[in-house]
C-alpha cells in the first residue's frame, strides 16, 4: 500500500532567491555516522576542512565558520552556493541539507505530514513550485519519518492516549480560529486545559472515555479569566529573551562548538555574550540580532505598539493553528499542558522579535514582514529545529516553573499583550 502524503493545499517551494539562509545559521547540520565516513575518505572534502575541521565532521556535525558576524558552511561558496553540491552533485550533500525544509511526521491516520520549516523564505513566502509534487523525492532524500506520541500525561500523572489528547488539540485549533487575540487565547487555553487536568479522576493510570469526556465537559463549563497586559516584561519574559534572543546576538550566535577557525578574542566574545544576556534582562543595550540589518537600542522596542489584537495578531493565531496541526509538536513523550506553553512561548518571542525589528528600523508599528521573520525565528529557537534535549538547563527549568506556576505563565502572555 502506498504511503499517502500530506501538505497544506496550495503550498509552493523553490530553493531560489534567498541568501543561503539554511546555510547561515546558528545550528548544527547533523549527518549520520555513513556520511561522516563517506565524506572524510573524500581527499577533496578533508583539504577543504581542514583538521580542524574534520574533526568537527567526525563527530557527525557540518563545521561552521565565521563571516560578516554570521556563522555559514565551510562549503558555502561566495557566490551563495555549496561547492559541495558543485562539485559531486546534490546526491552527495547530507541528507537533512538535501530534504530541507521538509521533515516529516505520520499522524494519527498513518498520514505522512510534511513539515515545512518556516524558516525557508520560500516556504513562508510561499513562492517556487507546487509542493505536493515534491513530497515523494523530499521523503525519500529525508530519509525517516517521526511519528506522534502514542499517549501523553497530566501533570498529576494521568495518561492521556492519543485519540483522547487530540480531543483537546481539537478544541485548542477551535479556539485559535477566533478572532480573540492569541495572547488571550492561549492564557484560556492553560485555564481550560488545567481545569481538564484537573477534572480527571487523579492517581495516575490510563484516563476512561467516559472521565474525559466528564472532563471536556467541566473544562468548557469554566469562565475564562481575562488577560491583562503588563507595561514591562515579566521577569521571566526577560529570562526568556535573555536566553533566546539574546543567544541570537552577535558574538553569542558565532560562539558554538562546531565553529573552525576560533577568533583569538574567545575570552572577549565570552564576556560580550553574556553583556548581550544582561541586555535582554533589563531591557536596555545596543544588540545586534539575527536577521535585522543593523544595531538598535533595546529601549526603543517599547515604542513601538502592541500588535497581537489586531490583523497581525491573525497571522501570529494561523501559524499556531499549522504547528498544530503539522503534530511535530507531539513527536515526544511529554505533558499535554507542555504544547500550550510551547505555542504560548512562541507568540511572546514572536511578537517581541517583531516589535525589535520595527524598532531597528525607527518605526512604531510592525509590518507583516516583521511578523513572518519573527515567525521564522520562533520556528528556529522553538518549534521546528530546536531539540529539547540539547536545551540547557534553565531553559528546561524555566519551562517547568511556568507550566507549574499559572500566574507566571499569565504574566508572560500579558508582557506582550
């Protein structure tokens, strides 16, 4: 039986008009352990690496190095184009730069679903080639799939499976399609499903339909509390920017382990990274931030307005409502609350990535071009390419406090508000 394949209707990519993007980032471009051997026997690939280099490929890693304040591929030609796919062919490159923006997930019907990384300008720009017509070669270039989590848990430890958690999901997609703000939205949707967890006969085990059903029910019977905005950030919000953003600001996004070719500086970039964290923290400093053309002054972002309630906010609530519904999100043993906080995190680094934007550029309102660059930076720190497992401990614990504290998690939402 052929495998059936999914995409959103009328999606286009073309890898075109764009500066090598993928190929200029903050992350690691991982391979598997044939590729590492197949390229280090290449002599041509070893004198282009360097030892310094190779060693970096050895442990299964693109090498990276430094140019114009941005980390690119050692393979990355001047003219924005990969020497390596020059010189053996697009078949030679690693698999994930061969399938990218594509990765793939099989639902809850068995359906492979396309992830198509926002990330790409193509993807989010929507220009190039139909999709659909390409899934089959991306899956096979890709390689695998993931598959959603057979069962979820609450927080006090009841399993949710699959068909029961999607319920939820459900409802949450339903709320997202009003025309609510999706700070406000998403502050109901932690009530709603806290009060769901909380309906739910406790003492750990496999959840009844009939409980769940008791328990959708208590859950939609609640009246929402309304959301309040704040004047300035939450603390948290600034840990939250201190660690995401901040970590995106020139030097703290040239400084990672698979760079070559280390600047003689190292101990100066250290103590310049860390005055980019406290930046963030108070809101006051010049940063330079990945995919804004120039320095600004973090004091100007509180000029410039609040847009999440009005039509951008829209664009902000149907991006959420994709992630949703691409089920990456479930691809991992975790708490069914953890989503929520996942969207929620998203829409604050979002908006705020948006209002830096205008504020870099002397403006008081954001753009729709704002928008979607913030959406491509949630997309990178957050929901598509970040792994839970190789982020650092705050971050783990500060995602825990928030799941666990309402009010923090309130205050959050509301700096952005």
């Amino acid at each position: 039986m052929a495998t059936k394949l999914s995409s959103p209707p009328n999606q286009k990519f073309e890898c075109r008009d764009c500066p090598a993007r993928c190929c200029r980032l903050p992350w690691n471009i991982r391979f598997s352990s044939d590729e590492a051997t197949r390229y280090l026997a290449e002599p041509w690939v070893r004198e282009r690496a360097g030892d310094e280099g190779a060693l970096v490929i050895s442990r299964g890693v693109l090498p990276m190095r430094e140019k114009d304040h941005r980390l690119q591929c050692i393979f990355l030609d001047d003219d924005m184009l990969c020497s390596m796919q020059k010189r053996f062919g697009h078949e030679y490159i690693p698999k994930s730069c061969q399938a990218f923006p594509f990765g793939f997930v099989r639902d809850e019907k068995d359906v492979v679903v396309a992830q198509l990384s926002q990330l790409c300008p193509s993807i989010r720009d929507n220009y190039g080639k139909p999709v659909d017509r390409q899934l089959k070669a991306k899956l096979q270039q890709r390689g695998d799939t993931e598959r959603m989590s057979k069962a979820l848990a609450t927080l006090s430890g009841v399993i949710l499976p699959q068909p029961q958690y999607l319920r939820a999901v459900k409802h949450w997609e339903d709320q997202l399609a009003t025309d609510a703000s999706p700070a406000s939205t998403l502050a109901r949707l932690y009530d709603w499903t806290a009060a769901f967890e909380r309906a739910l006969p406790q003492g750990g085990g496999r959840a009844a339909d009939a409980s769940v059903d008791a328990a959708l029910a208590h859950a939609s019977a609640e009246a929402p509390a309304p959301l309040e905005p704040r004047k300035k950030p939450s603390f948290y919000a600034r840990v939250l920017f201190g660690y995401l953003l901040g970590n995106l600001c020139y030097p703290s996004r040239v400084r990672e382990a698979h760079r070559v070719e280390k600047a003689s500086w190292t101990e100066l970039q250290a103590l310049r990274s860390f005055g980019n964290k406290v930046a963030w923290m108070l809101g006051r400093g010049t940063v330079d931030l990945l995919f804004i053309p120039r320095p600004f002054k973090l004091q100007r972002v509180r000029t410039v307005d609040r847009f999440l309630a009005g039509d951008e906010g829209t664009v902000v609530k149907d991006y959420l409502r994709v992630v949703l519904q691409r089920r990456h999100i479930f691809s991992a043993p975790r708490h069914l609350l953890a989503a929520v906080l996942d969207l929620s995190l998203a829409t604050v680094v979002i908006s705020r990535f948006a209002r830096c934007r205008a504020a870099a550029d002397g403006r008081v309102k954001v753009s729709l071009e704002d928008v979607r660059e913030g959406i491509s930076v949630a997309e990178l720190t957050l929901l598509s390419h970040a792994a839970l497992s190789e982020q650092g401990k705050l971050m783990k614990n500060l995602r825990w406090l928030l799941l666990t504290k309402r009010e923090s998690f309130r205050a959050l939402l509301a700096t952005e508000a």
